[in-house]
C-alpha cells in the first residue's frame, strides 16, 4: 500500500452552498391578499384583534388570527391569544391551501 498516491483535489471556485431565489421578500400585496382570503373563509371571531401572515420560504405561509380578551377579574388591560393558526401554502396561480383545512368557522 506504500506505492500507492492519491488523485490530486481539484479545486473550484463554485459555492457548496444551493442557490438562493434573488426574488427578494414578498410584497405586502401579497401578504395582505393571502390575510385577506383566509378571512373570508374562517369568517371573524368575537373580539377579533389582527390577522398576522409570515412568510416562512418560498411560497410557504403562516397565518395566526389574534383575538382580544379581557381577565374577569381586571377588565382594564386586555389580553391577546391566537384563536386560529393555519400553514398555509400559495399556487403559482394565487390559490391558497392550508393545513388545517380553512373551513366557516365564525
């Protein structure tokens, strides 16, 4: 095994890194548009606060609906809780899909 050399490494100046989509972050047309929809579908709960749409990548969402509360005890400060929370994921063609399936709910 003394005789034996190994091939030489080839050295590259390519990355080892996957190629990063240079879109940039999505408008805030698109996030709204998305909030907008999963709205009409799950209707608006009681005391509805905000709907808040994060991008996570590419065409994946998370969409939490916020609601507000009052303590029984002190009704001064309210208090906000996420009442609905849905991954949700957008078509090429603008179509939304989540999981858990967005269904009438208020």
């Amino acid at each position: 095994m003394m005789g034996l050399k190994k091939p030489p490494v080839k050295k590259t100046n390519e990355s080892m890194h996957q190629k990063v989509d240079q879109m940039g972050p999505p408008s805030e047309e698109i996030k709204q548009a998305i909030e907008k929809k999963v709205l009409k579908r799950l209707g608006k709960p009681p005391d509805f606060h905000k709907i808040e749409a994060r991008h996570l990548w590419d065409n994946k969402w998370r969409v939490n609906v916020w609601s507000k509360f009052y303590n029984t005890d002190d009704k001064v400060v309210p208090g906000f809780n996420i009442t609905d929370s849905f991954f949700v994921e957008v078509s090429k063609t603008n179509r939304v899909s989540s999981s858990p399936r967005i269904v009438k709910k208020y």
